[in-house]
C-alpha cells in the first residue's frame, strides 16, 4: 500500500474506533435517565453518575498522549480499546449507585482515545492539511450522537442492561478492524524521554492555558450538554426518551460531523479567525438558551394581563442545532492553534488541552444538577455557560485581537496571554 493509502486507511479506521469509544463514553447520557428513576437520584447526583467517566477520559489523556509519542498510536490506541471491553459488559450488572460510579471510572478510559488518535493521524499528513486530517478524525464525536439512536432503542425494545452488552460486541468488532486496518511509522516516534510532570510544565506557557480554556467550552460544553440535554428534553418538554433522544441528536450530531468543516476553515482562514467567531456565537445562542420560561403580569387598564416568554421546543431546538456546530468549528480551530504553534510536541500539548476539555466535561454536568437542585431553574445550566464564554470572549480580546489591526485571513495575531 502506498504512503498515501496506508494515511488514508488510519485516518478511516481511527475515526471509526473514535466514533465508538464516544458513543460507549457518552452512554449514561441515555441510560442514566431509566437508572435515575430506578435508584431514585437528585440532580446533582445524576450529573456525578453522567460525568463520572468524563473524570477517568480527561485525566488519561495526558499519559496518553505522552505514550502516543513514545509507543506510536496504534498499540496504545488498541490496548485502551480493548482494556474498556470488560467494564462495559460488567456495567448491565451493576444495581447500586456506587457500582455505576466504579464501573463508570473504568468505562471512562474509551474517552482518553481522542489524545491518542490526534497525534497519530495529523503525523500521517503534511502541515498543510492536518486542520482537516484532525478534524475529521474528530468528527468521532458524533459518536455521542450515534448513541442518542441506538440506545433509546435498546431501552425501550429491551431494557437499559440491554445497552452496555451490545456496546461491548460493537467494541470488541471495532477492536479487530482498527488493528487489521491501521499502520505504524517508526519515524512518527518522538519525545522518548519526556515525563508525566514535564509535561504538566507546559501549563507555564500562557498561550496553553488560554488553549485549555478555550477547549474547556467547546469540548467541555460539548460533552457536558451531549450528557444533559436528553434529560433536559423529558424534563422541561415533557417528551418521551426516544424523541428527546432525537432532538438532543440536533446539537450533538453537528457538534460531531462538522469538526472537519471547522479543520479546513482553520486551515483556510487561520485558527483566530475561526474561533474569534465561534465564541461571539456561542455567546449570542446562549444568551438566548439561558431565558427561563416565565410568566409576565402586567397591570392595563383593563385589568391584568398575563404573558408567557420562553423558547419553544423548535425554538430550542434550533438554538442547539447552531451552538453544536459553532463547538464543532471551535473544537478544530482550537487543535490548529496547537499543530500550528507545537508541530514536534502535539501529543504533550493535545494531551494537556484535551485533559481541561475533558474536566470540563466533567464538572459542568455536576454543576448543572447542583444549579437546577438549588434554583429550580433548568435553564440555569445555560446560564452558567454563557458566562464562561464571556471570559474567552475578554481573554481572546485583551491577548489576540486587540493586537491585530484587523480581522482576515491574512492577519497574525500576536499570541501574547
């Protein structure tokens, strides 16, 4: 097979290993609302059940991408595949909270593939397209989508214990293609001698901690909304699982799919440009998303008169179809940043970006239950969202664009934090 056959096959096969290790990440998003009930859960304890294999994702995959240098991606991608096999098919056993807690920390490790497979697909492909190289590997997102369909189905036809045995069949099937398809480079390998805390250092450069904070909303938020809006719909709409399941696909399907989209507009127009955009709209859908439904007396000379203001389900809907697309642009322009800026140390740095948009992950679904168990408003987790914008937004601001005379392709901001 000629070099450009063998980058071709891995970015194929890689993409399809991602897709699955989202999906089984991504699968308390579904399975949690039929568990909550069944175990009687608040919503912060539901959020810590959803976000508990966030948790082991984030905090692997800054090893994993120092193994990714060192090993190459493709054992170390096969190895943490075939190591989540047997947590997935204990999860349909499981009867006690604390045993989705447990069993979840190890389901989590599927999460970690991302630090794994991003170093080991852009190295296949000249500097030139590995916005788009890793961007449609990224688009394996969409797997938390491809989980809204078949989970929903499995729980209604069979139950939920039905979900995590399948999940672990399809894992075993994608397993044997991924080591059948995928090739190794021995010229790929670098950074043999760097260390678990030399890479912590890296969080000294100013431009990685503005990288990690931009990644914490379109990943973080990402991944944190892929989780809550299943149950965001059933709660607030009053829908069944399998149609909130259908919505909730809105946001996450073009969270996905469209990252290669955003890879090649960073490529063409640069990664500022790119995100710069992605978070004035982000900002304006969840200023919208962040109105709670409310009821407005107003006092006429005919006597009182009651208005409801609030978004709709379409309304709603629409407002997430176009935040889960600006996530999915920001997400690759955010990895441009990084191949721009570290072409010989991607893994380290992906792996530390990657580990605060993982905790990010993480702890937003938390957040949203202990918000929504204090308030009582459901929107409150949009509201918390659109704060954290509002600091990339005056970051990015005071950093990048402040410096530039204008905004254009042809503009190189002075990345200064």
């Amino acid at each position: 097979m000629t070099r450009k056959g063998q980058a071709l096959s891995v970015l194929l096969v890689s993409t399809l290993a991602f897709t699955v290790c989202f999906m089984v990440w991504m699968m308390f998003g579904v399975i949690g609302i039929p568990i909550k009930k069944a175990l009687n859960l608040n919503a912060t304890e539901f959020g810590l059940l959803t976000a508990t294999p966030v948790l082991t994702g984030s905090l692997i995959r800054v090893p994993l991408g120092i193994w990714t240098d060192k090993f190459g991606g493709r054992i170390v991608m096969a190895t943490l595949m075939a190591l989540t096999i047997p947590a997935i098919w204990l999860m349909s056993y499981a009867t006690e909270y604390w045993h989705f807690l447990v069993i979840g920390l190890f389901v989590g490790l599927a999460g970690g593939s991302f630090s794994v497979g991003t170093p080991y697909v852009a190295r296949w492909f000249p500097r030139r397209q590995q916005g788009f190289a890793m961007g449609i590997y990224g688009a394996g997102n969409s797997g938390a989508a491809v989980n809204k369909f078949i989970a929903p189905a499995l729980v209604v036809a069979f139950g939920w214990t039905m979900v995590p045995l399948v999940y672990a069949g399809v894992m075993t099937v994608t397993l044997i293609a991924f080591w059948l398809f995928s090739h190794s480079d021995p010229e790929h390998l670098t950074g043999g001698h760097v260390k678990f805390t030399d890479q912590l250092k890296t969080l000294k450069d100013p431009r990685v901690m503005k990288y990690c904070q931009f990644y914490s909303i379109v990943f973080g938020g990402y991944v944190a909304l892929a989780l809550w809006m299943v149950q965001y719909y059933v709660g607030e709409f009053g829908l069944d699982i399998r149609t909130a399941a259908l919505l909730a696909a809105c946001f996450s399907l073009p969270g996905g799919v469209l990252r290669a989209v955003g890879g090649w507009m960073s490529d063409k127009w640069g990664a500022h440009s790119v995100t710069w955009w992605v978070m004035w709209v982000s900002w304006i859908c969840l200023f919208l998303l962040s109105y709670p439904q409310t009821e407005l007396t107003i006092t006429t000379v005919n006597g009182s008169l009651t208005l409801h203001i609030g978004l709709n389900v379409y309304a709603f809907t629409a407002l997430m179809f176009i935040l889960g697309i600006a996530f999915a642009f920001g997400k690759a322009s955010v990895f441009k940043y990084i191949s721009d800026e570290y072409p010989n140390n991607i893994g380290t740095i992906s792996g530390v970006v990657g580990l605060a948009g993982g905790l990010g992950g993480f702890i937003l679904p938390i957040m949203f239950g202990a918000l929504l168990d204090i308030t009582g408003i459901r929107s409150s987790a949009f509201m918390l969202l659109y704060g954290v914008v509002w600091v990339s937004l005056i970051w990015m601001y005071l950093t990048e664009v402040r410096r530039s005379d204008f905004m254009g392709k042809d503009t190189a901001p002075a990345h200064v934090a």
